[in-house]
C-alpha cells in the first residue's frame, strides 16, 4: 500500500474543506440571562465599594475630634489651654449631650463621639464631680439632665482664670415636663392639693437656672482633674410661684443632691 508524502499531506489539508460550526446564536432568553448576570455583578462591586467607602468615612469621623483635641494640646499653653478646654465644653454641650444607635443621623453620631472623645481627653479618668467620680458618671448626669427634662441649652457667660482653677458663669436653660416631675420631683405628685397647684404651675415652664463651673487643672496630666457645678433653681422658682414657702416644698424633696447631681432615689 502506497503512503503518500507528507508534503502532499499537508497540501491536501491546507485545501481541505473545514467542517461547519453548529449555529452559536444565543436565544434572546440567553441575552437576557446574560445581561441580568453582568448587571448583578456591577450591583455587588458598587455595593462593596459603598460599603468599604462607609467604613472609611466613619473611622475618619471617629478620628477628626481626636486629632483636634491632639492639635489643641500641642499648639496652646497650660493657662491658654485651660481656657481652650472650657470654652470647648461649653460649645460641646450648649445643648446637651447627644447619644447615638443604630438610628441615629450620621451628623449626630460624629456630634455624640465628638463629645465622648473631648471628655476623654480632655478629663482624668477619675475626675471629681461632687461625691461622683469619672467620666461615664459625668456622661450619665448628663444624660439624665437632657432625658428628664426638655431643651436643654448652656450658655457661656464670663470666664476667671487664676492658676490653674477656672470659673465659668453660666446659664442652664430647662423646661419642665412631665418626665422632670416623675424624674426629679416625684413628691410633687402625691395627691395633695397645693402639691396638684405646684405641678400645674409647674409643668411646661422654661426655667433659666444661674450656674458656675469650676475646672481644676492638673498641669502634669494637662487634664481637668475636678470640675465642680452649682445650679441656682430656688432664684428662678422664686419669680415663679407665689411664696418662698412654695420653693421650699419644690426643693425639699427634690432628687437633686447640693452639688446638683441628680439621683436614683436623693441617696447620692
């Protein structure tokens, strides 16, 4: 049997017909498919990246009242600082403190760490208030103050700095509500009738409370070490009702305690 050469084969090859690919047209339903698949895939790539682009932006958050407070620490003196700090704190807290969950406005929640993170820096760890100490007891005053009662605003007045204490003159502007009464005054709702009298003229009422801070500074730590609050309410009281006898029975039993801490049961 005769083979034929291998440059005959390849020639026969190279003019060979070549077979007919099968028909590849995709069906519209395929294109569909198709399309749905890749437009899935853009949809997780986008999500991811606004997901990595969250993450970024609230660690920056987190960081910006940090870097602040550092950059204020470096740049200022011991007396200028101290002054930095107080005049922070009142802006920080003019109306309140702010909390946070999973609800919470981004703008709010940069407002509540914001505010967490001054007190920690700018606070000892162990800071005196009254017969309370620390910062989450400060935190939780505060808490109390602004869940209690309703609109609550801090105004700055004039600032004395001798040494290393600071006094600052304020006002702490409240209104009254039915949480302050059950909160704060809950004598006030036994079922006498000139108590019923002083819950009327009571409720609802804006009382804009005389204050004095005084912050002791610690030059080693560079942190307030004891900051004292004095809340004047039997003056604006007095403009309210009639009698001082009145006054006297709002305060007597009061949950407020002579360094203006407000207790679970007039115990702190």
């Amino acid at each position: 049997r005769k083979t034929l050469p291998s440059s005959a084969k390849r020639s026969i090859a190279q003019y060979s017909p070549k077979p007919q690919r099968k028909n590849q047209t995709k069906s519209p339903a395929e294109y569909r498919e198709q399309r749905r698949l890749k437009q899935e895939r853009y949809r997780r790539k986008q999500t991811q990246r606004e997901h990595d682009l969250a993450k970024v932006v609230k660690r920056l958050r987190q960081e910006v009242p940090l870097l602040q407070m550092q950059h204020m620490r470096m740049v200022f003196g011991v007396k200028l600082m101290l002054e930095a700090v107080v005049t922070e704190y009142f802006q920080l807290f003019r109306h309140g403190i702010w909390f946070s969950n999973m609800d919470t406005p981004c703008h709010l929640k940069a407002k509540a760490q914001q505010q967490l993170v001054f007190l920690r820096t700018a606070m000892s760890n162990d800071v005196i208030l009254g017969g309370l100490k620390g910062v989450d007891a400060l935190v939780e005053q505060w808490r109390r103050y602004c869940t209690y009662f309703d609109n609550v605003e801090l105004n700055l007045g004039v600032v004395d700095i001798r040494s290393n204490i600071a006094w600052a003159n304020a006002t702490l502007s409240v209104t009254v509500t039915k949480t302050t009464l059950d909160q704060v005054f809950p004598h006030l709702l036994e079922g006498e009738q000139d108590k019923l009298i002083l819950r009327s003229r009571l409720l609802g009422q804006r009382l804009v409370l005389p204050c004095r801070i005084c912050f002791e500074w610690d030059e080693k730590s560079k942190r307030v070490v004891r900051l004292d609050t004095m809340l004047d309410f039997f003056t604006p009281l007095q403009h309210l009702l009639p009698c001082f006898d009145f006054v006297a029975t709002v305060m007597e039993k009061a949950l407020i305690t002579l360094e203006c801490i407000i207790s679970d049961d007039g115990s702190d």
